[in-house]
C-alpha cells in the first residue's frame, strides 16, 4: 500500500467531510460565535468542550486509520479497503469507531464555532451513514469475510461502544 494511497484517502474522504465543507458553510453563512455569545469565563466552556470533542474525534480516526495499514493493510477508503477484517483496538468496543471519530470532530466543530449552520451539515451526514453503512458497507464486508464478520457483528455494536472488549475467537490466528 503506497503512501500516495493513504494521503488520497485522506484528503478525499475526511479532509472533504470534517474541513473542505465546514469551512464552506462557515464562509458562506459567516455564523461563527466562539463562546456562544456568553460572557468571561463562561464563554470557555463551549470553546473547551469543542476542543475536547474534536481532540477525542481526532485520537479515534487516526488510531483507526493506523490499524486499517498495520492489521487491516489497506486504506479507510471503499476504492481500496482493508484485506483483513480488523478486530483489534477500539475495533474490539465498536464496528465503527472512526464514524464515531467523525460524528465527534463534526459536533466539537458545531460547538466550538457556535455555528448552527454546522448542524444542517452534521444532521445529513450521520442520516446518510446511518442508511449506507447497514446496507452497503457492512453487507460488503460480508462478502468480504463472511462467517467471521458476521461473529463479530453479532457481539460487537456498530457506534456505541461495548463496556468490555470483544475477544474473537480467532485471536491469535495470524492468518486473518
């Protein structure tokens, strides 16, 4: 897998979703208050609350997007996806914690820039992900890895996380 490929990914698929087009609608709309309009100290707390969100967001989607090169060798993108099915890590809690990543960065960025404008792009992107991941994504990685997806399927949720990791029972098996 080249780096040329993981850089496209990027840039096509988050760089799009969580700059390129919150950047447009806050340009366009120009709906940007930090602070929500509250007075010192208060207005802090809004601007802290973002950055924690879009940090948490941020930690998530680069830890996923390591694993999909280490274990899963391939990208995060559908043109060239992961050869192996990735259980590990935060893939343990979760089917789609770097969604969960994504969905976090968009609503820290609503947050931070008090742009409701943001909303109206946050609200359909997770609409859409909530129709196309059941019904295309995860039907392709059925095709994909079969019997064992649908094992861990069956024990791991798709965006909220288990309390306790979920131990496959292939661990081990190197040849996954």
């Amino acid at each position: 897998m080249t780096i040329a490929k993981h850089l496209a990914a990027i840039v096509l698929l988050p760089g799009m979703v969580l700059i390129a087009i919150p950047g447009l609608i806050l340009c366009t709309t120009q709906a940007v208050s930090p602070g929500w309009g509250f007075r010192f100290p208060w207005a802090l707390v809004p601007i802290i609350v973002g950055v924690l969100f879009i940090g948490a967001g941020l930690w998530l989607m680069v830890h996923t997007v390591k694993l999909f090169v280490q274990r899963g060798h391939g990208t995060l993108a559908p043109w060239s996806p992961t050869q192996r099915l990735v259980v590990q890590g935060v893939y343990r809690y979760a089917r789609n914690p770097m969604m969960s990543g994504v969905y976090a960065v968009l609503l820290g960025e609503v947050i931070l820039f008090g742009a409701w404008p943001l909303v109206f792009w946050l609200v359909p992107f997770v609409l859409v992900n909530a129709i196309y991941i059941p019904l295309w994504e995860e039907r392709s990685l059925v095709r994909r890895f079969g019997s064992d997806y649908l094992e861990y399927k069956k024990h791991v949720p798709r965006w909220i996380p288990r309390l306790q990791p979920w131990t496959p029972p292939w661990e081990g098996d190197e040849d996954l």
